[in-house]
C-alpha cells in the first residue's frame, strides 16, 4: 500500500494562556492515490482542525502532513479546500472567482487563452458555465458550492479537501452535489478528503470512514472499509445489505460507544 | 354509512382545461400621458416639501429682517445687493476681485490637493494598523489623540514649517480629514472574514496581490464611510483656514466680504458652500456606490 497523503502522529494542543486543551490525539491515517476517505465525528472532535493542518491553515503541535513522500505545513494549491460556507469572494463573478487560483497556479505553464479554457472547463464539469458572468450574491447556495468546487478542482490539487461542503444546504440540492461530486470522483479519480456529519453521506460517498471519538483529545477510533462498487446509485443502495450493514456500524459508533455528551 | 358516493368532477374538468383556447395576452401598455403623469406626482411629492418649507423660511426671515436697522439683510435685499456676483461668477479683475466661480475653484483646488494626499496616506496607514497588531498597538493612541485636535490649530504650525500660505492651508486638509479615513480602514481590514484570508492563503496569493485582490475590495465599504466622513472635514477645514491665510477662495471671500460690511455676499457665499460641501458628500458616496458594487455579502 503507497502512502499517497500520511498524517504522521499528529497531536494540536490550543493554548490560551495558563490553559491549555488538547484537541487531537495521536492521528495516525494513510490515503493512497485515488481514495475517498471521509472523517465523522460529532461537532467539536477537533475534525475540522484536523482539515485545516491538512491544509496547512494551522499548524499541528507535534508530527505532521506528508504527501507524496514530503511534509507539507503550509497552504498550497495542491490541498486544495472546499470551504463550508463556499468563501467564494463577493466582489468577483463565478468565472473571476474560479480565475484567480487557476492563474496562479498555472502562470508559468498556461498561455492566457488556456487558463481561460481551463476555467470554462471546470465550470462546465460543475454545470456552471452558464452564470459565469454572475456574482456569488445572484445564485442560489448550491450553485455557490458548485462554484467553490469547481474552484478548488480548477487548481488540479493532487488532494481535494472537502470541509462539510453540503451542510449548509437544503436536503434535496444535498442529495443533487452528493451525486456530482460522485460523478467528478470517478471521472477525474481525485484523492478526496471528506469532513462530514451526516452518516448517510459519508457512507455513500466514501472508501473508507474514519470515525472520530469526542473530544477533547479525540482520537482515531475506527476505520471502516465501504465495499460497495462505484458507480453506486443512490436509490438501489437504498436496500443494499452492505450499505446498511456499513450504517449500522457507523451509527453505533457514533450514538452507542461515543455519544456525544452534551456537557462534556 | 350509507352515503351516496359523490362523482369527483376532477376527470371531467381536466380535459376541459386542457382543451381551453389559448390566448394571446398583449402587454397591456399604460397610454404615455399616464406614465408622465405617474412620474411627476412622484416627483412632486419629492419636491414640494422642502419647497414648501424654503418658502416658508425666507417668508419669516424677509418679515423678521425687513424692518428699519435690522442687523442682518433680508432676501430680498440680499438677492439685490448680490445679482453682479450670481449672474456673473466668471469676471476677473485681477488680484482677489474675481467671481465667486474662481474664488470656489481655488478653495476646491486646494481640497482635492489636500485629500488626495490624505486619502492615499490614510488608507496605507489605515492598511498597516489593521494588518499589524503592534502596529496598532504603538500608533493607535497617537491617533486617537491628534484626531481630536481642531483643524484651525494646526494652521500655526504649519505656517511656520512651509513658511507659506498655500502648503500650508493644504496640509491643514491633509490633516483633518486623514483620521477617520486611517481608523475607518483599519477597522475594515479588521474585519476580512477568516474565510478570504483562507482562501488567499490556498491559493498562495503573494502580499502584493493578497492587498489588491483581497483587501482593498473586502474593505471598500468601510474605506468610503472614512472617506465619505474625510471630504466633509476637509471642506470644514478650507473654509476655516483661507479665511486665516488670505488670497483667493470662497473662505477669504467670507471674510473680506465681513471686512467690506458685505453682509449679502456673505450670505450668498455661505449658500455655495453649503451646495458644494453636499456635492462633495454626494460625488464620494456615488464613487463608494459604484466600487462596493456586489460586495454585499451573499
């Protein structure tokens, strides 16, 4: 198995001023090229910290982010993030918005002509193309994520790193990016980190799940295989025996052995 | 129990709904003399008030003023003594005896000097406290005390440093209107969202770049509320100073007029310089308008 992205012993302790809290605990994960992981865990196991010493937007307190053989701690556009709350910059159109990576990180390999190609490429992967001329605040959230998505592929990540795209969404448009995004990962075979909440997501989604104790100092507490085949189609796993099997063991995860307390 | 079953009448209205006759709707467009009619009640409802009250106001003041050794003109005699100087603001007859045009053209010259100058200063000042904790820090209460200096006490000052009127009635506007546009560009740097930064950062925006791309439009909005509240000061500033250091502009104008007992050029002169301070207001509010265009947050 080649270890593509490693998290090596990665613990991150906040410290504010005589306290200090430990957040993460000893995280230990390799991704191999091509992978969909997800990461579940209640609100507040430190997951999304986790993505963001991926990133490199925080740095990890001891061990740390090796991709492709070579520790990475700052951002860069081969981590690329979805961000929850799409950040897409308000002043810009969509296409100025998906420009402004891709003519960073292409400035010296593509001429003008093809970075704007690349642009309306994504675009189209993402079924943008047509409000290119439109600012963030005249299109619906769903298509703001679409955006922030075809953002984050426009800078060919060697990692795409999604933090709860869909949460902020509606149950139906959940559903609709859900099968997009499925659609770009098996056409594009991107390495996919996913941060989710939703336990029907990340079994859908991903090839594996990592599941998160509580925190403070939460931990890796299990990794589950989804060995379902791709393409997967919603409605026939709908009676899957393995998908609900892969359910059922996240749930007792999650609501059995690591229920969130509500004062902890 | 025994109820009759009603027939649905649904399958039978269906198809009839289907079948009905479609039919062209023309775009009922209202006759023009409607439209024009429509247009001036708003603007009428807009206009007559303050009309109304203008009228109402120069009504008292010509009853109050018109009686015998009264200190101050009323209209009347003020729109009398001053027709020369409205319906001819273009003579020039050398020195400082020109029309009212050039004495505002001086005074405007002098403030869009001035705030350009402050402008630029108050925004990278603006820029560097809000960026930099220590620079906040070590600059902030050196602000907070020179802003409340009135602009009429630097004007000593800075006649002794440029030894000069003209510098120095521009320095006095480049000093009064920079504080609220450093404090209001530093409290909009402030507050760029963690998520911009965030998405600089990804993409590796250089710091260049990251200040053109990122900043400046994210802070627009507090950036035009300083500058907005800059060009009135700067206006308050001028009209103070020149009537100190002299020469052509509407300030000197105001005190020469009182120097010659002009009463009625002063009041006319006062009426300018309300119209041009509220164009000033207008004209930057207008500019912020169109460079915060879409940064509303959505």
């Amino acid at each position: 198995m080649t270890a593509y992205l490693k998290l090596d012993h990665i613990d991150k302790i906040f410290t504010r001023g005589a306290a200090t809290t430990e957040v993460l605990k000893d995280i230990n994960l390799t991704i191999e090229k091509g992978e969909y992981v997800s990461i579940i865990g209640h609100s507040g196991c430190g997951k999304s910290t986790l993505l963001n010493i991926i990133a490199g937007l925080t740095t990890a307190t001891t061990g740390g982010v090796l991709l492709e053989n070579r520790e990475v701690n700052s951002p860069g556009p081969d981590r690329a993030v979805v961000f929850q709350n799409h950040s897409l910059l308000p002043w810009l159109t969509v296409y100025e918005n998906v420009k402004l990576g891709v003519d960073k990180v292409f400035a010296k390999t593509k001429t003008r002509a093809e970075r704007d190609a690349w642009v309306m490429h994504n675009l189209n992967l993402v079924q943008m193309a047509h409000a290119r001329d439109k600012r963030p605040s005249e299109i619906s959230g769903g298509m703001k994520q679409r955006v922030g998505i075809a953002r984050a592929l426009a800078m060919e990540p060697k990692v795409l790193l999604l933090d709860e795209p869909f949460g902020a969404l509606d149950a139906l448009t959940r559903a609709h990016l859900q099968d997009s995004v499925m659609a770009l990962h098996q056409k594009l075979g991107n390495t996919i980190l996913m941060i989710t909440h939703d336990v029907d997501e990340a079994v859908l989604l991903s090839d594996r799940i990592v599941m998160m104790t509580n925190g403070p100092s939460a931990r890796i507490g299990e990794v589950l295989e989804v060995p379902l085949a791709r393409p997967r189609k919603r409605l026939e796993l709908a009676t899957n025996a393995t998908y609900l099997k892969c359910r059922q063991r996240v749930l007792e995860f999650l609501y059995e052995r690591h229920r969130f307390v509500e004062a902890a | 129990m025994n109820m009759p079953a009603t027939k649905i009448e649904v399958e039978t209205a269906a198809p009839a709904s289907i079948a009905a006759p479609v039919v062209a709707m023309t775009p009922k467009r209202p006759p023009r003399a409607e439209t024009y009619a429509r247009i001036a009640r708003e603007t009428a409802v807009r206009v007559i008030p303050p009309l109304v009250v203008i009228a109402l106001l120069l009504l008292v003041w010509e009853l109050v003023c018109r009686r015998a050794g009264s200190a101050l003109p009323p209209p009347s005699k003020v729109f009398k003594d001053t027709k020369e100087l409205i319906f001819d603001p273009f003579f020039d007859h050398g020195g400082i005896d020109k029309g009212l045009f050039w004495h505002l053209s001086a005074s405007l010259q002098r403030v869009a000097l001035g705030y350009s100058l402050s402008a630029i200063a108050g925004i990278a000042l603006g820029v560097l406290v809000g960026q930099s904790v220590w620079a906040m820090r070590g600059l902030d209460p050196l602000f907070q005390v020179l802003r409340t200096i009135p602009p009429l006490a630097w004007l000593p000052l800075s006649l002794a440093a440029f030894r000069d009127g003209q510098p120095s009635a521009i320095f006095v506007i480049f000093i009064t209107s920079i504080w609220p546009i450093i404090i209001n560009t530093a409290v909009g740097i402030r507050n760029i969202p963690q998520d911009y930064r965030n998405v600089a950062a990804v993409v590796q925006l250089n710091p260049l770049e990251f200040f053109a791309k990122i900043m400046i439009p994210a802070a627009a909005p507090y950036i035009f509320t300083g500058l907005r509240i800059g060009i009135g000061l700067s206006w308050l500033a001028i009209i103070a100073a020149e009537m100190l250091i002299g020469g052509v502009g509407i300030g000197f104008f105001i005190w020469d007029a009182w120097n010659s007992s002009h009463i009625s050029e002063i009041i006319l002169a006062l009426f300018y310089v309300g119209i041009v301070g509220f164009v000033l207001d207008r004209v930057i509010a207008g500019l912020g308008k169109i460079v915060t265009r879409g940064t509303a947050q959505g």
